[in-house]
C-alpha cells in the first residue's frame, strides 16, 4: 500500500519524465490543444505501474473457435442482446437504417466491445498512454493516441478524469482508440458532443459511422455457414476457424468491414453470428 505512491512521486519527479512531457506539450499545443487542458493533463500526470504489468504480461491464449463462440456469443448474451435491442430499437435504428446496416449488427458490436456498456475500463486514458508512450512500449502509436486523447478533452466532449478505457486506451461504449475516435465518433443526439461513454445515441451513433465510413454496403449480409466445399463466389471468402474439419463460413465484403475493427476472423464470425442469433 505504502510502495505505489512511493513509487509515482518518484517517477512524477523524473527529470526525463519531466523533459518527455515538455516535448510532448510542445507538440500537442501544435496539434490544437489548449493550454488550460495541457496543464490540467500534463501538470501532475503520473505514470501508472499496472498498465506497464499489462502491457509486458499479456497472457498467450490458444484458445479454440468453439471455445471463444461459447464465451463471445454465449446463449446470456443473445438473450441480454434481443432484450436491448428491443428496448433500444427506435435509437439504434435511426443511425442503422440510413446506412443500410442491420439494427442488430450495432447491438452485437456493442454487445462484444464493452458488455452493452458494462465493462469500460478503469484506467485514466491519457496517464495509461503517457506511461506506454514514455516506457517505449510502440512509443510511436501511443505517442499518437495520447496526442488524440488530448484533444478529445480539449474539444469538450469528456471530462480529463472521467476519459476512462482499458490499459491500452480503447475507451468507452465502443472502446474506440482515440485516433479512432477523432475519425469516427458522432453526436447522436445534437448536444455538440461525442459521448461514448454515457451516452447510447453517440454510441449507437458512432458504430453505425465507422461501418459506414469503411465501406459497409447495404443490402448486404456478413456471410454465413456452408458446407465442405462450398466455393467462394466474386468479392467473397470462405474462412475456417477451426481448420480444415471443422464449420466452413462464405463471407462477403460486408466481413471484411467488420474486419476493419479488429482483424481477427474470430472476432469477425462472432460479430456475424451474433447478430444474426439476436435478430432470429
């Protein structure tokens, strides 16, 4: 207990430290971040021992499609999934519909990156990614994201303290990154901000304007299950997750959207089939 903020006086008295986040507000303040929201942020920022933990601990999993699919895509899931989806249809369908999305896509990608909103993250962004970006862990993507974060708050739309995410900063509904953000976050409701934390219309929002932004096309499904040997046709892709003996998918371009948010086909099959199991 006595050991931490031992530990963070130290490193806050850095003189290192200190140099790396001068030349950091340097080139923030170019980036249009003000000054009041640089000295609240940088003034007494302290590094986070516990995001280094993660960051150089991060368990190794072979995990088997099946596995991931009873955890992802678990029958708790689905059924908190329809139930949300019918609470929530008239707000996620006014963002879904005009792109041609399905309403349950959105729910499912909610569903899979926070819980509904459950499970956001209990890391401080910007001290998360000063500690990444300082300690040469892909310094120069968490350099960026950090600059991001920055400006996020500069622009208004969360609070310093209150811009909460995972170790690795995805923060947020929709556990955007902060460049992510700065591309694709929306303002569902008109208030001149993008909440993804509290708020379900920037949410619902915001997802709906990432699949839109990468190409999602109406119309459209994600692809499905086929039989062994099913050929793939023009502009699609039969994937095997579980290897040459087990379930054969043809997915479409729409798939390759999905994958757009996280390149792993795991990732992208669970997205597809939970929507499609909260749709049926």
């Amino acid at each position: 207990m006595f050991l931490v903020p031992a530990l963070a006086q130290a490193q806050s008295s850095d003189p290192k430290f200190a140099a790396w986040l001068r030349a950091l507000r340097s080139d923030a303040a170019k980036a249009g971040v003000d000054a009041g929201t640089l000295d609240s942020a940088l003034g007494n920022v302290e590094q986070i021992p516990q995001v280094l933990e993660q960051a150089h601990n991060q368990p190794e999993f072979k995990m088997t499609f099946e596995r991931y699919l009873e955890i992802v895509v678990s029958p708790e899931r689905v059924t908190r999934g329809r139930a949300l989806l019918k609470e929530n249809r008239a707000l996620v369908s006014r963002f879904a519909a005009p792109a041609g999305i399905p309403d349950s896509t959105i729910v499912a990608l909610w569903g899979i990156e926070s819980n509904f909103g459950a499970r956001l993250g209990d890391f401080e962004v910007v001290p998360a990614l000063a500690t990444l970006a300082y300690n040469n862990f892909r310094a120069k993507f968490f350099r960026e994201q950090l600059i991001a974060a920055l400006k996020i708050v500069s622009q208004g739309h969360i609070g310093l303290h209150a811009m909460k995410g995972s170790w690795a900063g995805a923060m947020g509904q929709c556990q955007f990154i902060p460049t992510s953000f700065l591309a694709y976050a929306a303002d569902g409701d008109g208030d001149g901000r993008k909440d993804i934390w509290t708020n379900k219309a920037d949410v619902f929002a915001s997802i709906a304007n990432y699949l839109r932004r990468v190409g999602w096309r109406a119309g459209l499904g994600w692809g499905g299950e086929v039989a062994a040997g099913t050929p793939a046709g023009a502009g699609e892709r039969i994937v095997r997750p579980a290897g040459p003996n087990g379930p054969a998918y043809r997915t479409t371009e729409n798939f390759r959207v999905i994958l757009r948010w996280n390149q792993s086909d795991f990732f992208g099959l669970a997205v597809g089939l939970l929507s499609d199991r909260i749709a049926a």
